[in-house]
C-alpha cells in the first residue's frame, strides 16, 4: 500500500498524468477531424459524381405522351457494380422509368418526390435491400416548369467501407498512441526528475551537527542544478554562522573566565591569613578593577546580543556632529591625560545628520579609546570631520603603534585583538570595534582603517547626511 501512496505522491506520475490526457483529448480532436473531414470529402465526391450522371440521364430524357422517360441508354443499374440506378416520375408522381429492382428497389419517398416537382433538388442516404445507397432526386425542367422527378442512386458501400477502415485504424492507433506516451513521459519525467531524489537522499544526509557536506551533484545550470546551487550556498552561510556561534561563545566565556579567575586569586590571597588593613585595601581595589572588567564586557556582549538580535532601537533625531563629537572628546579627555596622549578636536564645517546620539557618541568613544590606548605617552589623537556631497565623514586619526596590513580585515571582528596581552593590559576585550561597526552601519554608514605600522591609524566613519 505505501509503495502505492508513493506512487501518486509522486511529481513523475502526476505530470506523466496529465501530460497523457492532454494528449488524450488534442488526440481526440484530431481523430474526429481527421474523420469527420474525410467523411465529407468522401460523400462530395459521391455527390459530384451522382451530379454528373444525372446530368447524363437528363439528356437522355425523352417524352413519350408528354410524360418523361428514358430511352436509348443501356446500363445495368447494379450501384454494387459501381453503376447507378434511375428512377423517372411524370409530373404527375407515377414512375415512367425505374430500374432500381437490382438494388432491391427503394420505396419511392413521396414527400420527397412532391417537393422535387416543385423544383427542389434532394440528395440524401437510404438504406434498401440491405445496402446503403446516396440517392439525388431532381426536377426534370422542360421549359421552366417541372416536368417530372429524375432520382439517381449510386452504392454509398465502398465510402463506408473506407470509413469503418479508417475508424478501426483510428481505434487501435489512439489506445496505442497514449500507451507509448504514457510510457515515453514515465520515462522522461523519470530521467529528469531523478536528480531532485539524489538531491534529497543527500540532503537528508546532512545534519546540523555536520554542515561540511555538500550536495557534490554534477548539474547542469538548470533549474535543478540551480536548486542544488543555492542549498550548497545556504549550507555554506548556515556553517559560517554555526561556526562563529560556537566560536563567539567559547570567547565569551574565555574572557569571563580570566577576570574571574583573577578574583578568585586575590580573594584567597588575602583570605590565607590576616593581614594590614593596606593589604586588604589593595585585594579589594584588585577585586574591583576586575569586576569592571566583567562588568564592562558583560555590557558589551549584551548590547551586541540585543544588537544581533534587533533590539536595540534606534531613537534618530537630528543630531549636531560637533557636539557629539565633543561630547566624546570630554568624556576621553581624562584617560589621554593619564596616558600623556594630546586629545585634538580639530573642527569641520557645521553639519547635521539623523542619528541615535548616545549610540553616535558611543561609537565615537569606542575610537578614541582604541586611539589614546593604542598611542605611546607624547602621542597625538585629532578627531574631525569634513562632508562630502551626502555623507559626513569624521576621522579619529592617532600617531600610535598602527595595525599589521593582514591584521585590518580582522579587527572588526568580535573578540579578535591584535596582541591580546596588550589589549587586555589596556581593558579591552575586542569587542569595542565589533560595537563600532554594528553602530555605523545600523545607520546606513561604514567604517573604513587605514594604518601605518609604527606611524599611526586612521578611522572613518562615513555616515550619510540628514535630509
Ligand atoms: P579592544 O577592546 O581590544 O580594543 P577593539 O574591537 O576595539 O578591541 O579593537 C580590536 C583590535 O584592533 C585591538 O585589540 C587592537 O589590536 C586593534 N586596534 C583597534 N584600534 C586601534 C588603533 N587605533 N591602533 C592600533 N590598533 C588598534
């Protein structure tokens, strides 16, 4: 029974299906066509030829007291010899003439013969002494006036026959016909709808937990081919996403772990015995630099949790880049000082663009904190901004330790650091660039670095202008 179920639920049958009936139903017309047409032409024929003799048997028509009849002609009058029978009336309706005897003689159909005399020509089939005949009955003019009946008749035997053939033909062909059809489509629609089976019988091979598979299938660029195409381009995507999940959670732990750990350590430090009171000061205040840390990257890992999963909406408003970008600078200001770093504003032209400004001045923190941590005390970090035609483009520009050329395509991405020891040193956990992006581009902008190895970087951030 399941073998069955298969079978209708397969697209194979289903198009074979209605490809046949199709077939069945154009093959239907053509056959009555092909029929009904030769049948006409065959009895046109007939009919040209009943014309013709009848014309001969007129002119052969002589009167005899006024009444017609035939005379001088000498013809046997067997139809199944393929010859004619006659029949003559007088105006009158008595027959002058009939040698329809051989063909079993047809009864004379009155009505017709009146309305013959008054000058209607009928042609039409009768069926006598067990043949069918085409018989013309047609008014015998002398003058204008009808002067009799004249009926032809000829055997309609040898056009039936050829009909019945034809029919035969017709009724062996059309089963035969949509047979090979029905096996031929079988056949095609197996052949082109064999891959789609292969596809699934891989598909079904590849799980979540092994995303490195791939539909190897040698297609052609067809629909099918496309189909196993686009899969494999999705696997693809689903694999890197995986991928960086499983990544992304093994270094957020990672970096959980080190701060923790570093509590736990000077909390048992200074739990070994009693100490001075100094001593206690500086675990607590270790302890405290540390859950900053954990603080700040929980914070972090939130915002882009909420980011990823687009929660975090943007409040725009029409914001003036020089504020925020002051903003920014005053906030940063301390930790230049501290690191000896001089922190520049250097302004551009007055300029407004549709912005959340806490996420702005966030983003563009992000960058002078990366700036002054990156740049040697007697640095220099000079944040500005100029505009183009429908973008403003503010550049965080700092004189520090620069970035590697193979390390550039890299920094954006979540917990990636150039050199970890110094990152960490610094307070960073590699996500502040990760933020940055998200921010940028939430706003329909991007960022672009460009770094000289011991020189310096430049950051911009190109964000288009409000409208
Ligand atoms: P972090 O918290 O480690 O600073 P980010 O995502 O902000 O993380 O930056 C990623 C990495 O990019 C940093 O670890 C650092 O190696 C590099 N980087 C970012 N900004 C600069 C800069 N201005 N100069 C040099 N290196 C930088």
């Amino acid at each position: 029974m399941s073998s069955g179920v298969l079978i209708l639920r397969s697209i194979r049958l289903r198009i074979t299906l209605w490809y046949v009936l199709l077939l069945a139903v154009v093959l239907a017309a053509f056959c009555a066509g092909i029929y009904f047409a030769l049948r006409q032409s065959l009895i046109d024929d007939l009919d040209n030829l009943l014309e013709s003799r009848a014309g001969l048997l007129l002119g052969a028509i002589s009167y005899e007291s006024g009444r017609p009849t035939i005379t001088g002609i000498d013809f046997t009058g067997d139809p199944a010899e393929g010859e004619n029978f006659a029949r003559v009336f007088d105006s009158s309706g008595e027959v002058t003439f009939d040698n329809s005897a051989g063909v079993g003689g047809p009864p004379v159909d009155q009505p017709v013969i009146e309305r013959t005399l008054k000058g209607e020509t009928t042609t039409r089939r009768v069926e006598a002494g067990g043949q069918t005949l085409r018989v013309t009955t047609l008014p015998i003019l002398r003058g204008s006036a009808p002067a009799g009946a004249l009926e032809v008749g000829i055997s309609q035997e040898d056009v039936d026959e050829t009909l019945r053939t034809l029919l035969l033909i017709l009724a062996i062909a059309y089963p035969l016909t949509l047979a090979i059809a029905t096996f031929g489509g079988l056949l095609v629609a197996g052949r082109a709808l064999t891959p789609i089976d292969r596809l699934t019988g891989l598909a079904q091979r590849i799980s979540a937990d092994d995303l490195s598979q791939r539909l190897d299938l040698d297609l052609p660029d067809d629909e099918l081919g496309r189909l196993a195409r686009t899969f494999n381009d999705m696997i693809a995507r689903l694999e890197s996403a995986f991928r960086r999940q499983r990544q992304f959670t093994a270094d957020a732990s990672h970096e959980l772990r080190t701060p923790l750990t570093a509590i736990k350590g000077h909390s048992e430090v200074a739990l070994q015995r009693s100490r001075s009171p100094e001593s206690y000061r500086q675990a607590l205040v270790a302890i405290n630099e540390e859950a900053d840390r954990v603080i700040r990257l929980t914070t972090s890992l939130l915002s882009l949790a909420r980011a990823d999963a687009g929660q975090i909406p943007l409040s725009l408003e029409d914001v003036d880049v020089a504020e925020a970008v002051r903003a920014a600078a005053e906030h940063s200001h301390p930790s230049a000082e501290r690191k000896q770093v001089r922190l520049r504003v250097d302004p551009g032209p007055e300029t407004r663009v549709t912005a959340d400004e806490d996420l702005l001045i966030q983003l563009m923190l992000n960058l002078l904190d990366n700036a002054i941590k990156y740049t040697p005390s007697g640095g220099e970090v000079t944040v500005g901004w100029a505009t183009e035609s429908d973008a403003v483009s503010l550049k965080v520009r700092d004189t520090g330790i620069g970035i590697d050329r193979e390390d550039i395509p890299h920094i954006f991405d979540r917990f990636y650091r150039v050199d970890k020891a110094r990152s960490r040193a610094a307070g960073g956990a590699g996500l502040g660039l990760s933020i940055s992006l998200w921010i940028a581009e939430a706003h329909g902008g991007s960022i672009v670095v460009e770094s000289q190895p011991g020189k310096g970087s430049t950051f911009t951030v190109r964000l288009p202008l409000a409208r």
